[in-house]
C-alpha cells in the first residue's frame, strides 16, 4: 500500500498501519515469549534512537485514533529540532510504554 500513489493523509495512515502492526508483533513476541520473562532472560534491544521519533510516531497513530472520536490530540513535540533526544535503549518498548501511559491516562479522564 505504501509503494502506491498515495494522499500525504493517507501516506500517513499507511505508515500509522505500519508503526502499529509493528507494536502488535512486538506484543505478541513478547506474549508468545513469556516463558523467558518468568525465567528471567527476556532480551531486551540497546540500540541508539531518537526518542523524538517515537513520541511522534505514537502521537499521530493516538491523534488519528481521537479524530475518528471527534477529540483533539495536541502534541508539542517538535521532530528534528536542536531538543531532539537520542538515547539507547529498546524503542519498541518505549513506544509500547508511552502508549499504555497515554492511552490509560485518557481513559483516567473520560
């Protein structure tokens, strides 16, 4: 779907589709691996990323999800810029924690 002639709105869902079908695997891996959490051996990935990126990245797949609901998701967050973090660590676990937090805050408030 990517590779066709696509609006840059539905550019930008077919990337939301991508990043969240990544985040399932990613959760799914983690559930069909749940022997090696009880046993302590859960490998857990230590690469450099940008935190930018990932905080982006789940803003607009929360932001499209808002929309459809008639709310408004605000960001601040500006990719790229002199704040840009890099870090190391494992940015699928990131993403997937920075989405639980601002998923079950919203639902805190409803």
């Amino acid at each position: 779907m990517a590779d066709m002639n696509l609006t840059q709105e539905q550019k930008e869902c077919a990337e939301n589709i991508q990043r969240s079908a990544n985040g399932l695997l990613t959760v799914i891996n983690d559930i069909l691996d749940f022997s090696k959490v009880e046993s302590g051996h859960l490998d857990i990935e230590e690469v450099q990323f940008s935190l930018s990126v990932i905080v982006e990245d789940v803003s607009k797949m929360l932001g499209f999800a808002a929309e459809r609901k008639n709310l408004i998701f605000e960001s601040d967050f500006n990719v790229g810029t002199e704040k840009d973090l890099i870090v190391m660590g494992d940015p699928g676990r990131v993403r997937q924690i920075i989405t639980n937090l601002l998923t079950n805050s919203n639902q805190v408030h409803q």
